[in-house]
C-alpha cells in the first residue's frame, strides 16, 4: 500500500457522514477533516456541551464546515432509536463507529449490559441496522467500524453481554467488544455481497494513539498516579491522533477500499501509513459472526434489514 496522508483524502463534497464520538480524540479529528474535505459531518455525541464545543472548534479551525449536532448514548438503546428519529437526511454516504470506551470498572448500560460490550458492540449495531435504509439508499455507502489490535486477546462471547462483577476481566471485556466489532463487519460485509448491495463494511485501527481513551479507567477510580503514567506513554511513545485517525480516514474514503478489510497502522500494527492489518482467525468464522449477530438482534430488538 502506497503513503497516503490527510492531503490524500478524496473531495467529499454531496457527502454526509455520521461520526459517533466526534467530540474529542479520533472522531473529532475525522469529523474535522471530513467538513475540510466538504462532507455534511453530523457529530453524534453523547454530550451535548462537549458536542457543542467540538462544533464550535470545527468551525474556528473549518469556516466553511458544515456540521450538525445530534445527541447519541450508546449505551442507552432509546437514546438511539431518538438519534435515527431526529436524523434529518435521507441520504447516508459514511457511517464511522468510533465512539468507544477501554478497560473501565464494571459497570451496565441503561439497559442491563455490561458496558464495554453494550457501548461498543451493542450500541453500534443497533445504530447501524437503524439507520440501513438509509446507507442502502445512498449508491457507494460505507459503514467504518473501530476496533482495535487488543481484539487477539479474547474472542466475542455475547453472553457476557449481561455477565456480573463477580466474572468481570476489564481488559478481556475490552477484547470482547472489539472482537465483536470485526465480527460484525464480517457478518455486515457478507450479509451486503448476498444482497448484491455496493455498501462497504469495514474495519479500522489507530494503533497506539494519543487520546483521552486510555485515561479514562484511571479517571475514573480516581488514580491520578496511574493516570499520570499513561499520559506520560502516550506523551513519548504514543503517535498523534491526526495519525491515529489516518487508518479510519482511509478506510471510510480511500478508492479500492475493499469489504471487510481491517486497516491500521502499518509499523507492528502501532503507528505508521495506514496498511492492511493482522486479525484473529476467529473475527472471519462465518458461524460465529452469525452466532453473534442473530443474538445481538436478539438483546437490542433491532434486526437490520437488508433485502
């Protein structure tokens, strides 16, 4: 694969996107560069006043950009049937999954889930099979899902969906969720070929990149020592999150992007031009990403429809 910078990315003028988690980190940075390009970028953010600041810094840095704000929690499953209620448009070219969390303390969504799995499988899916009439409609569509390398560290497992404390690994439920976001590409890219549709469902990494992400669980069990220490990786090993969100960029806009590719960084899946990346032979089991999506369909009452 040849260099392929932010100067690379096509005109995206006529375009609307969608970009879950676009107030801060690599979604704010694709959201930003996607309004440069000339896309109509809708911020899908769980806060409205961080939603709001971030469209306020899209514009200072974009003048032109044309940007919305919608509120959308994936953790709460009502939250997103609002968010595709309220979607005012009826065409959809890009839908990037981006928002996420990482290693937090056990904790469930507004519906029951444990939360890592809720929030960046769960909400996802249902966010995606909500909003496929309008992907189907729109010729060239694609759907761009984060997940992550630490998806080798464990397998989907959809009945840890509702799994208590007592079971509950951080790093393994992280895995799981990401995991679970390439066995839903899988699943979607196939499901799609069936169909004859020209959608294109694939999946991303940033590598090793300098967000609030990794800041969060230490955050939040109130540990500034260890937050200290993660801030101090990402400072001096960590790449930016301008080159994090290259690998993101390129799969949701790139020419020749192919169905259910996993591009990340191309040095040791860490930092780097965006390259094909390295998966588990697990996130490609025809019969596990059907396992897991007839049961996600099951847990969030959305079954995407693809005629």
């Amino acid at each position: 694969m040849e260099r392929w910078s932010l100067a690379d990315l096509p005109d995206q003028r006529g375009r609307t996107a969608v970009v879950t988690g676009a107030n801060s980190g690599l979604g704010f940075v694709a959201a930003r560069e996607l309004a440069r390009k000339g896309a109509r970028v809708v911020l899908a953010c769980r806060s409205e006043v961080r939603g709001r600041a971030a469209v306020e810094r899209i514009g200072a840095a974009v003048p032109e950009a044309d940007v919305d704000l919608l509120r959308l929690d994936l953790g709460d499953l009502a939250s997103v049937r609002t968010f595709v209620e309220r979607f005012p448009y009826d065409r959809l070219d890009l839908l990037l999954n981006n928002a996420g969390l990482m290693a937090l303390p056990y904790g469930t969504t507004a519906d029951g889930f444990e939360t890592q799995f809720g929030v960046n499988h769960l909400g996802h899916f249902a966010l995606t099979g909500l909003l496929l009439p309008r992907l189907l409609a729109t010729p060239g569509a694609r759907v761009v899902t984060v997940s992550s390398p630490l998806h080798a560290l464990a397998n989907a497992d959809p009945r840890q969906a509702r799994s208590g404390p007592h079971s509950y690994r951080r790093w393994v439920a992280y895995a799981r969720s990401k995991s679970a976001n390439l066995l839903f590409t899988h699943e979607l890219a196939r499901r799609l070929a069936d169909a004859g549709s020209d959608i294109i469902a694939a999946a991303a990494h940033p590598g090793y990149a300098a967000t609030n992400l990794s800041l969060a669980a230490p955050r939040a069990e109130g540990r500034p020592g260890r937050e200290r220490v993660m801030r101090a990786g990402l400072h001096l090993i960590a790449q930016s999150a301008e080159a994090g969100t290259l690998p993101l960029l390129y799969a949701a806009t790139a020419p020749g992007v192919r169905p259910d590719s996993f591009t990340g960084p191309s040095f040791l899946m860490w930092r780097g031009d965006p390259a094909p990346s390295w998966r588990a032979p697990w996130t490609l089991d025809d019969r596990m990403s059907e396992a897991l999506w007839e049961e996600s369909a099951r847990l969030t009452g959305v079954t995407p429809e693809i005629p």
